[in-house]
C-alpha cells in the first residue's frame, strides 16, 4: 500500500481553482467591481442604489435556475439575463442580451485581477516552499494561471518552470502523462511527488495513476474518514490548510 509521507517527498503540486483560489469569493469581488464600473456614478440620490443587494439577489435567482441548466450549457446565457433582470429591476438599467453580453465578458476579463486565495493559501505555499519544490498543475491558460499567481503574490514561492498548465502541453487532467511530465520537469519521481487538489477525478485519481501521492482536499468533508483508498494508494483527507500544514508536520 503506497502511502504520503513528508519524509518520502520532495515536490509537492497544487491544483488552481477550488484548491488554492476561492471561486464563490473571486466571482463575488469581480462581480461587485463591474457592477459598479458599469454603473458609474449613478445614484438616485434617496440611497437605494446598494451593489451588494444586487449581487445576493443575483446569486438567489442563479440558485433557481441552476438545477434545470445541468446538461443544459446551451442555456446558460437566457439564464444570466433573467437573473440579472431581477436584479436590477429597481434601478434604470436596460437589460437586455446585449448588457448582459457585455457584462459577463468584462467580468471573464477581469477575474484573474480579482482572484482571492483561501484563506491560509498564501502561508502554507510558502511555508512548503522552504522544503519542497512546490508546483501547480491546472486544466486551463498559462497565461491566466501566471497573471492570477503574480495577483495573488503566490509567484513569490512558486516559480515559473513548476508551473503546468493544459493549454500548453496539450494535455489535460485527468491525463496521467500530465503529472509525469510536471515531476519529471522539475528532477523527481512520481513517488516522490504529492498532488493536493480538490478534484477525486482531475487531481486525485490521475496523480495516483501517474505514480503520485495524493491529498484530497475535501472542504465539504461529510462522511469522509481522514483517509480513503484509490487504487493501492491511501489517500489522506484534509478539509483546508490548517489540516494540511499539521500533516506535512507528522
């Protein structure tokens, strides 16, 4: 049975979002930020213009309509216009599928300068960085993963050739070939490398089937025990940082 220890590592890779970046936080930031450049300096004067309100009614609708968009992509689009149309109905806003267009493409624009990390993120990549190679393997752009690192100051511990990302290797997770290519990149053996993500099948199962230990970071964590197995490897469960740092302390 193939076990992590910190003893027997000596590079550890992190999965980007829902590990390391906090998706709901980042929406909401990036959210409020284009909601009020789109607005302006429009005020009605009587104190009614209130962002945040916006933003949690947005977020109820979404909530309503997100069990029938499943499967549904094609959707998606008509569902953001009629959330957003309760939304705004108090204030004087058209909108319509242009605004709403507009609105969302500005928000993909800006969400890696709006990025937030989990809190605890930033400590633990850097107290790792002082022993570990410590990487990122992440499905998506190069580009995007290296504006979000420099954001969020996580560049300061990972550098730039432990940085794997789908777009450039042509690649994707759950790929075994991805994992092996990143421990190879930076001089170890899969063994002696553990894959922390959020993902049983993106970052648990394909590092396990690359040669990899595995966390799984399981912030949900209802009715899982400590550790569950994939394969021949025991994989450890933890449900934030703080867990994390105490088993890299064991």
């Amino acid at each position: 049975m193939r076990r992590f220890h910190p003893r027997n590592t000596k590079a550890v890779f992190f999965d980007m979002n829902n590990t390391l970046i906090d998706p709901k936080v980042s929406f909401d930031a990036c959210f409020l930020h284009v909601l009020v450049d789109f607005a302006g300096r429009w005020d009605d004067g009587d104190g009614r213009w209130n962002p945040d309100n916006v933003l949690t009614t947005y977020k109820s609708e979404w909530k309503k309509e997100a069990p029938r968009l499943r499967g549904k992509p094609q959707l998606a689009e008509k569902a953001k216009q009629k959330c957003m149309e309760v939304a705004l109905r108090h204030y004087p806003f058209q909108v319509n599928e242009t605004f709403v267009s507009a609105f969302f493409r500005e928000m993909r624009h800006q969400m890696r300068d709006r990025a937030v990390l989990y809190p605890q993120a930033l400590e633990t990549v850097g107290g790792l960085a002082g022993t570990y190679k410590v990487g990122v393997i992440t499905n998506g752009s190069r580009e995007h993963l290296e504006r979000v690192l420099a954001r969020v100051k996580l560049d300061d511990y990972i550098a730039g050739d432990r940085l794997f990302a789908s777009d450039k290797s042509g690649i994707r997770k759950p790929n075994p070939a991805m994992f092996k290519a990143a421990a190879r990149t930076v001089g170890v053996r899969p063994g002696e490398a553990v894959m922390v993500g959020d993902s049983w099948k993106n970052d648990i199962s394909g590092a396990v089937k690359a040669g990899m230990n595995a966390v799984w970071l399981n912030r949900a964590g209802a009715g899982v025990k400590t550790g569950v197995r994939a394969g021949s490897t025991d994989v450890s469960v933890v449900s934030g940082f703080k867990e994390l740092r105490e088993l890299f302390e064991t």
